[in-house]
C-alpha cells in the first residue's frame, strides 16, 4: 500500500512569491491534515480537511489556504512568503473509521530566501 | 505557556540502556495520546497509541499515561543505535479534533 506522497520534496522560494504543496493520502483516507515543523517550534498544525471541507484551523495568517479534492488529494498555498516561512511542511493523512491515527509524508521542505 | 511541554534533550545513552522519554501537558481534555518517531529527513511514523490512563507495552517499547498528573512517558528497553532518532508525543481531545504535538526530544543511542 502506498504512503503518503507529498510533493515537491525540496524548494527554494524568494519573500513575497508565493509557493503551493502537494499531498495524496493513503487510498481509501478521506483526512487530510498539514503540519509547519520548525526547530523552535516543532509541528504546528495549520489545517484539516475531510471530504473537501475544511474541518478544523489552526492559528496561522491567511496567507496559509488549502483545500482539498474530491479524490483526497490535497493542496496547500503560501502566499506573499516571508523568510519565516522556511520550514518543513507536513501532510498525514488518517482513516475515517480508524482512531485518527495520523500517517506522515516525508515532507516539502520550503526556504524563503 | 505550550499545552505539551517536552524536553528537546538532546538525550545521549549507550546501546543497551533503557531510555525515559517524558511530556506534560496542560488540557485536561486529553484522552489519546500518541508516540511518534522521525529519523532524520524523514517523517514523524507513528510508535505508540494509547486511549486515556494506563501502560502500553509493545516489544522493547512502553508507553504510560498518568492523567491526574497530565503526565505521558515511553520507555525503551535495551536501546539501539537505530533508535537514535527525534520522539515526538502527541495527544488529541476527540476523534475528529486536531493532534498537537511536543517539541520533540532527539534521542541518540551510542554504540
């Protein structure tokens, strides 16, 4: 069964453009949830989607959208990029029917120059 | 002040010890609680999942939930270099609510 792929793995982005990141969950996970790690900060959770609805938020500008399609695939953007931005973004997803265990792509990795 | 709290470490012990890792947190609300594990470049992989109180033994590792305390550990028993890795603990209100996770703590197993 294939993971969590997430896409680009590596990108380099100058402040004010804007970047969009790529996820296709485990087949059959309707969940879609993107993390910002940091060193200083850790996993910071920027939003959920379930079934194309946006399901919880986090505390994070709106600069930071997503969304989600109807095969599960989802998509998050990052728009006018500050050098704050530079971290590892993270998709997991998880089954509707399961406890809500989360599964981790390996990541987008974003520097802001 | 974080709702989970946990030491970064680094935590550096020699193959064969036994390892504490330790969270704390603030939201009494908690009722799963989840070890992750991330190698390097990699993504965090889930280790460990625990509903409300109580241990959780699989092979060498154990997790325990103290709630009163609002107080997780994980244990792993005779430690190995390919344990060297950042241990994340996470915890979760509800089914469908959002996972929040500690720092992490970076582990490194000597051989």
């Amino acid at each position: 069964k294939a993971g969590v792929t997430q896409t680009p793995r590596y990108l380099i982005k100058t402040r004010g453009q804007q970047v969009t990141l790529s996820c296709s969950p485990i087949s059959g996970h309707r969940s879609v949830s993107w993390y910002q790690q940091t060193p200083g900060q850790g996993l910071q959770f920027l939003f959920e989607y379930f079934s194309e609805t946006q399901r919880n938020k986090g505390n994070f500008p709106g600069r930071f959208s997503g969304r989600q399609f109807s095969n599960s695939r989802s998509e998050m953007n990052v728009s006018t990029l500050e050098l704050g931005d530079s971290a590892l973004y993270l998709c997991a997803s998880s089954h509707p029917t399961g406890s809500g265990e989360l599964f981790f792509g390996e990541g987008s990795r974003l520097t802001v120059l | 002040q974080k709702e989970v709290e946990q030491d970064p470490g680094p935590l550096s012990v020699p193959e064969g010890a036994i390892v504490s890792l330790n969270c704390t947190y603030s939201n009494s609300a908690f009722q799963y609680f989840m070890w992750y594990r991330q190698y390097s470049r990699k993504g965090p992989e889930l280790l460990m999942y625990t509903y409300s109180s109580g241990n959780k033994e699989d092979g060498r590792f154990t997790a325990q939930v103290d709630k009163s305390s609002k107080y997780i550990s994980l244990f792993i028993r005779d430690s190995q270099p390919s344990d060297s890795a950042t241990y994340l603990c996470a915890m979760r209100i509800g089914g469908y609510q959002k996972v929040t996770f500690g720092t992490g703590t970076k582990l490194q197993v000597i051989p």
